[in-house]
C-alpha cells in the first residue's frame, strides 16, 4: 500500500514536534532539578561566608546604558545574623544583623541608622524590600528556601548546558517570568553554590543587567569567626527614623525618569 506523499511529510512533522515537545519538558525538569539541589545544598549550610563583584547596568537620560562595578562580602549565620558590605565608586556600606537589629552604616557619610527587626534573615529581606525600600540585589540566594520562593514564578525554563566561571564548571540555567529575566551559573559537584547570578529587568527601557559573580566560597568551619554586634566608627552620626541615607551606587543626575 502505499501512503501520499503529503500524509508521509505531515506524520513525519508531527513525529518530529513530538520529540521536541519530549526534549523540551525533560530539560525544563532536569534544569529544575539542578536548581532545587542548589537550593536545597544552600539550606543546608547553617554558616556561609563569601565574597562578591557586581555589576548594576542603569539607562541614562539620553538612552546610553552604562554599567557600575562594585565589590563586597557576606557573611550569613542562619537563622538569624549576618554581615554583609559593598564598595563601589558611588557607595560604600555595611549592613548588620543580629536577629533583633538592622543597622546601616554609610561609610562615606560616616552616619548610621538602626531599626529593631526581630526574627530571621529570611524576615529581615521580606522587611527590606516591602516596608523599608530598600531590597537587597540578589538576596534571593540567601533565603532558606530559594526555590519556593523564585520557581512559582516562573513561566519559562532552559537548561543551557555547561559553562565555566573563573575556572569552576558549572550547569547554566535560564528562567523567565513576567518581568524579568534570569541566569544562574551552579557549580557542578557536591558544592552546588551560585556561581554567577544575573537579572534582566524587562519592564525597564533597554533591559538594563544586575549581575553578581561569587567568589572565594566557604561554609562551616571554613567560615572566620564574626561578631554580628554592630559598632558605630568613632564620630558617626546616628539618624533618627525617617531620615535619608544616602547608600544608592546609582548617580541621580543620570538616571532617566
């Protein structure tokens, strides 16, 4: 018996559509895989210490999109402390919890403030972002539970194979959701940390990048001893509550509106 040509070409289409659709749901399950023993490795670690290089793309008033470096480190004991600085050209900051207090050092302006934010860091970021304004970029990754917390929102998955940061290979996955984009480099092996963490704003003109490179990882007994009590530098000014300070990396006369 023989077949059309036409009905050989449209079941040999729909054979090929199906082995997509196949490939596609098994790299959306295994990046999601990947992902969760990344989050579920960071969890596990009850102390953390790490350092950083960021870069922050802003667009500026007349449409050029520029980059701004800075560097910094963290220090995280959970569930409750950490220790966290960034120094770039347009900020220099400390940031300091101990389970019951958030302080803020500015270092150029040589001021603080204080507030009382009991509870766990997991709080501390919630609290940062929706009351005080001031969400941290990439805290995502500190959070006791990355994946419950990123992955609902997520309409769109790719694993993109290997890739390799500062000599460390890693498993390259790509996210999408309704307002950003996001990449996120995890290092193979049994330290599955971040590696490189990078987000798309969509909803800004010229999709300017945040992206964060970790470095010089450590956890448990590798972690240096810290003290989480903030100390104000000699001569530091206390703010009162509700006052400015000014620790934006971003230069105000520049950004467009």
């Amino acid at each position: 018996m023989r077949f059309p040509v036409t009905l050989i070409k449209t079941a040999t289409l729909c054979a090929a559509v199906l082995v997509m659709a196949t490939a596609a749901r098994a790299d959306e399950a295994d990046a999601k895989k990947l992902f969760k023993a990344m989050s579920d490795y960071l969890a596990a670690q009850k102390t953390l210490s790490l350092d950083f290089d960021s870069s922050l793309e802003f667009v500026t008033k007349d449409d050029q999109k520029i980059a701004l470096a800075s560097s910094g480190s963290v220090t995280l004991q959970r569930p409750d402390k950490i220790r966290a600085t960034r120094h770039g050209g347009f900020a220099d900051v400390e940031l300091v919890f101990d389970g019951k207090t958030f302080s803020l050092l500015g270092k150029d302006a040589n001021a603080y403030l204080q507030t009382d934010i009991p509870g766990s860091v997991d709080h501390l970021i919630d609290e940062l972002r929706d009351k005080l304004h001031r969400p941290l970029p990439g805290a995502d990754l500190l959070l006791s539970n990355v994946y419950d917390t990123l992955m609902p929102l997520v309409t769109d998955t790719k694993d993109l194979g290997s890739g390799v940061i500062r000599g460390t290979e890693c498993d390259h996955l790509a996210f999408r959701t309704d307002e950003v984009d996001w990449q996120i480099w995890i290092a193979q092996g049994d330290r599955p940390y971040p590696c490189r963490y990078v987000i798309t704003t969509k909803a800004v003109k010229g999709s300017p990048q945040y992206t964060l490179d970790v470095r010089s990882w450590k956890t448990s007994t590798e972690v240096a001893a810290e003290n989480f009590k903030f100390t104000a530098p000699a001569g530091a000014k206390q703010l009162k509550p509700g006052d400015a300070l000014d620790v934006d990396e971003l230069p105000s006369d520049l950004i467009a509106k």
